[in-house]
C-alpha cells in the first residue's frame, strides 16, 4: 500500500491514478461548478476537485477534525441510498 508521504511526492496524474487504485470514495459533493470528491489514503482525507477547465488535488493536515472535513459532504451523504432501505 501506498505511504502518503509517497503519495504527496507523487506527480498530479500520478497522485490521481493512486487514489483510483489505492484511496477510498466516502463522499461527493457540487460547489460552484465544481465536482468534489473525498477520498480516504492512508488515514488521511484527500479532495479532488474537478470543473470545466481544471482537476485539483488537495489534502488536509493530520490534525484536521475529521468532522470539520465531512461537515459540506453531510447533506449529500444523507440522500444517498446505502442499504436500499431510505427513499430518496
């Protein structure tokens, strides 16, 4: 498995092709055009954000409250239908 100091080092592309082999999805969100995406690598939570004309890669410190990180995705969470057991 993949360290996450490895994968910060890691060229763009190949940071995204790691978080498709190696990171979890948990959650994805919309903003301003903008499709988010959060990852889990390593305990550690990464972003991508994606739009018409540009892909970002970002992390959060090891001491972020994993609260404060999944506060914005909740809502989005909340409609997804888990265990065929919510209507949505």
């Amino acid at each position: 498995m993949l360290e996450y100091s490895m994968f910060e080092r890691l060229p763009y592309r190949s940071q995204r092709e790691a978080l498709k082999r190696e990171g979890t999805l948990i959650a994805r969100r919309q903003v301003n055009g903008y499709t988010i995406l959060l990852y889990i690598l390593e305990h550690t939570f990464v972003e991508v954000w994606t739009g018409t004309e540009a892909e970002v890669v970002t992390t959060f410190k090891k001491s972020s409250n994993a609260m404060a990180v999944l506060e914005p995705y909740i809502e989005a969470m909340e409609s997804v239908d888990w265990l065929g057991e919510n209507e949505v």
